[in-house]
C-alpha cells in the first residue's frame, strides 16, 4: 500500500500500486491486494478513532495454488506450521 507523501489521505493498493518489500517487487497478484485492503481498512479506522496507525504494512506470503481439475489442484508454499 502507498500513501501519497503529499496527500495522506490518500492510500494506493493493488494493481496500481508498485511495492517492495526487502528489495523485491510484490506480485501483482489479488493475495498482496486483499492484504493491502485490510490494511488501508485498519488504518481509515484509526484515522476516524484517532488513535495510533497500524504498524506499517508488511506483505505475508501464503503461497500459491492451482485448480488442475476436478478435485485437484497444485500448492506451491513455504513454511507450514
């Protein structure tokens, strides 16, 4: 997510925004989207409450995931606890 530095109210997220995160660009993929929209979501409500903004945003990675057929599909993941 990218706020404007000289229009704050203003948040950026998905397609439309280019970010990285530990010097790679996130993927333009609807998973960094969803993420920065709960985030943009948690920091409009503190804005409203006027309370302390979340901590800055910080893409997780879920891994990914193809539907092959019926009843099958490919997961390509990281560290499952």
């Amino acid at each position: 997510m990218i706020i404007l530095p000289r229009s704050p109210e203003i948040c950026v997220i998905g397609d439309t925004a280019s970010l990285e995160q530990n010097g790679k660009a996130l993927p333009g993929v609807a998973q960094v989207a969803m993420q920065q929209g709960r985030y943009a979501a948690k920091l409009i409500r503190s804005r409203i409450a006027e309370t302390p903004p979340p901590s800055p945003f910080s893409y997780f990675d879920k891994g990914n995931m193809a539907v092959v057929g019926k009843g099958f599909a490919v997961l390509q993941g990281g560290n499952v606890a």
